[in-house]
C-alpha cells in the first residue's frame, strides 16, 4: 500500500460521517504527561474497524458484493457496512474465531464460510471467493481507502487534543 494523504483521510470523513460515531476523545494525566485516547469501543461494533470497512464500502459500485477474511472486529465491520448499505457479505473467518465474534457477524446477515485457523487460507479463500462469485475483496488493513476510513480516528484526535507531542496508533492487522 502506498502513503496516505490527509486529504484521502478527510474524503473519507465525509463518506464515512453518517454511518459513524464521531467518539469522544478523553484525556489522562499522570505525575508530568498527558495522554488522550479516542473511545472506539464505543462505535456500533465496539471497534474502529468500522470505519475502513464504511469507506471503502462507500466507494462501491451499486449492486456488488463484498467478501472479507477476517476473525473478529473486520468481520463484524464488513458485515454491519453490508446490511446498513445493502450489500451481500460473505466473510471467510477460521474454526477458531472466538463465538461472539461470529455470532455478531451472523447476526448482521454475513454469510460465513468457516476455514482453519491460518490466516493465510483464509485470505487465499477470500480471493477465490472473489474471483468466482464476482465479489469485491474488503481487506481488513491493506488498502488505501480503508487505511483512510481507519485513519479518521486519528485525524478526530488531533484535533480534540491540544497540540500532540508524540502521536501512538496500530499499525497492520492489529
């Protein structure tokens, strides 16, 4: 994936404004530092998953369904998006993902195809499910527009919190 621009980020507020909480970011002092933290827990899913999931859903052909590896927040993200937009979602999670997770993910209509727990099968599964069923691939990270639906968290941050000496966040999968 290449580099990001606050300007991608931005669009994706915008895409992304109606379908997400705007969370509150709240604040933490010790002896000599501060520490903010935005409250993701509190969007729909309880993750911010569900902001690259809207984004890059957003940005769909009508019509399109999507298809997602993933084993908890991603597939609870991808599957909320699919109903609120109207999308079929097939969501490729393994053997071992924990009950509640699924349970969330069915629950909003995914259907859910159960492989072992590599993630390399399952993201090897969710290409060919892809490319037979004429499904659009939601990655759970590495993808411009869900790095930009991701990175709105951030950019809310930044501007609820004073001026930020140093600036913490996850990376990759997790």
């Amino acid at each position: 994936m290449s580099w990001l621009h606050i300007s991608q980020i931005d669009e994706a507020r915008t895409r992304i404004a109606q379908y997400v909480l705007r969370t509150p970011t709240l604040s933490f002092a010790d002896e000599d530092r501060r520490f903010f933290f935005k409250c993701e827990n509190l969007q729909s899913i309880g993750a911010f998953k569900i902001r690259g999931a809207f984004s890059m859903m957003t940005s769909l052909p009508e019509g399109r369904g999507v298809v997602a590896h993933a084993s908890g927040n991603h597939a609870q993200a991808v599957a909320r998006a699919a109903q609120v937009l109207q999308k079929h979602a097939t969501i490729i999670m393994p053997d071992n993902a924990p009950a509640l997770k699924r349970a969330r993910t069915e629950a909003d209509g995914a259907h859910i195809v159960t492989v072992g727990p590599d993630s390399e099968e399952r993201r090897l599964e969710a290409e060919r499910r892809a490319d037979e069923d004429q499904l659009i691939l939601v990655p759970p990270y590495d993808h411009p527009l869900v790095a930009a639906g991701q990175g709105t968290a951030a950019l809310e941050l930044i501007e609820d919190a004073p001026p930020l000496d140093e600036l913490y966040c996850p990376v990759s999968g997790g």
